[in-house]
C-alpha cells in the first residue's frame, strides 16, 4: 500500500546536503557528505527502477556513517529500504542485513520518480549549474542523471506534469 511519499534534497552549508524523506507512517532525515556523487546516485538508482534491473542500491556517506538505499521493483510498485552502517569505510562488503532497517515504505515507481524528479529541479533552480558546485565543490551538478529519470518518468508514468528542467 502507497503512503503519501514526500522528498526533498537542500544544499545546507559547503559539501552538505540534507536528505529528507517521509510518507505518512515514518521520516528519515540525513546530512550528506559531498564525498559522492549522492545526488547523481540518487536519480541514477531511481532511474535504474525504469529497466531490466529492478533492485538498485546506492549509498550516501554521512562521514563516517553510511546510508544505504535498496530500491527493489516489484511492476509498479517500489519496495524502498534505507539502512544505516555506523561507518562507510567498514561497510563496502556488509550485507544489508548487517546495517540498522532505519526507514522503508512500498510506493509506487510513478510516485518515487516525480517527488525524486521534483526535488532535483527544485535544486537546479534555486543554485543553477554554476551555484551548485560551488556549493557542493567536487562534483557538478548531475544533468544527464536528471535528464535521464526526467525522460523515463515521462515516458512511463503517464505524469501530467511537464517536469521542464527550468520550471
């Protein structure tokens, strides 16, 4: 069953963000470090949602915690499940299972890719290519990610929104 999904992601100070995400039983809030490409992975591992692969992980390092995110495809639906690892230089090989289940929800792929697809142009618009890296300092700002789940979300999810990327 889908919850109210909601989801945003702020630059908060230099080589931070602040993650948040919540439907209408749980919220997860992280501090991200710049030290990936988090929001690059995001919308990457969103994305990978709309192919053959229907599980897609990625991590964002919270120095020194690690969050791990497991997105698994079930037809429309996502299986969504963040764990947390108390430190990202211990964790590369740990199963899953050995991190803390600290936020999970099932919503719908539509759902996901829109809130996810929101909160990156709200981003885009507020620093733009230039403001965003000096911001977040040692990766750009991920336009062909962006582009890419914008494509897809459009393409299958039958939105009625037009997602442009400077709206």
């Amino acid at each position: 069953m889908t919850h109210g999904l909601q989801f945003g992601w702020e630059l908060s100070g230099s080589g931070w963000a602040t993650c948040r995400i919540s439907d209408d039983l749980a919220e997860r809030k992280d501090f991200v470090s710049y030290c990936t490409d988090a929001l690059a992975d995001l919308l990457y591992g969103v994305a990978g949602l709309y192919g053959p692969m229907p599980l897609q992980r990625f991590s964002f390092d919270l120095e020194p915690a690690e969050v791990r995110w497991v997105l698994r495809g079930r037809g429309s639906d996502v299986d969504m499940a963040i764990y947390r690892f108390p430190d990202m230089s211990a964790s590369f090989d740990a199963r899953d299972e050995d991190g803390t289940l600290s936020w999970s929800s099932v919503q719908s792929r539509g759902l996901l890719g829109h809130v996810v697809l929101e909160a990156a142009q709200s981003v885009l618009r507020l620093h733009g290519e230039d403001g965003y890296l000096a911001k977040w300092m040692r990766h750009p700002f991920p336009v062909a990610a962006l582009q890419d789940l914008r494509r897809l979300h459009l393409q299958h999810d039958r939105c009625a929104r037009r997602h442009d990327m400077a709206s």
